[in-house]
C-alpha cells in the first residue's frame, strides 16, 4: 500500500502538506498496539534509587541539611513564642 502525502518543499521548509491522496478507511490499524511501559521503559533508563541517594548525599554535602534544620527550629520558636 502506498501512501502519498503531497509535499511540497521549498527552501528545506515544508509550505504545504496535502491529505487529500491519503485513504485513511484503507488503512487496517486493528492490529497495532502500544505497549506503553516498553515505551517509557526505553526512553528512561535510570537508578531512581541511585539518584535519591546522589541527592541526598548532595543535600548533606552542600551544607544545606543544616539550614534546614536551624530553619526549622527557629520556625518551631518563633511560632511558639508568638502562639497564646
């Protein structure tokens, strides 16, 4: 089956693309299906549990982990002394 999509292409840019030629009735799509967790599992091959890690390791690393909880804290005070 041959399908013909009229297009015209003028200074490597497509200006139009003609449907008209295209049969879609003829078309038998009764037998495709999309796995979808092959799809993604192909498109995203990573560690989740290794990247949590990496981040965590980052977080204590930097320093941030204690801004955290200093912020925490003086959060926790702060509402405390301000709360009746």
């Amino acid at each position: 089956m041959m399908i013909e999509l009229g297009l015209h292409v003028f200074n490597n840019s497509i200006s139009t693309i003609d449907f008209s030629s295209i049969d879609f009735s003829s078309l038998n799509l009764a037998h495709f299906q999309l796995d979808w967790n092959t799809f993604f599992a192909q498109l995203f091959q990573q560690d989740v549990t290794k990247d949590l890690v990496n981040g965590w390791n980052n977080f204590v690393k930097t320093g941030q982990i204690w801004a955290l909880l200093i912020g925490v804290t003086l959060g926790y005070l702060f509402k405390s002394i301000t709360s009746f």
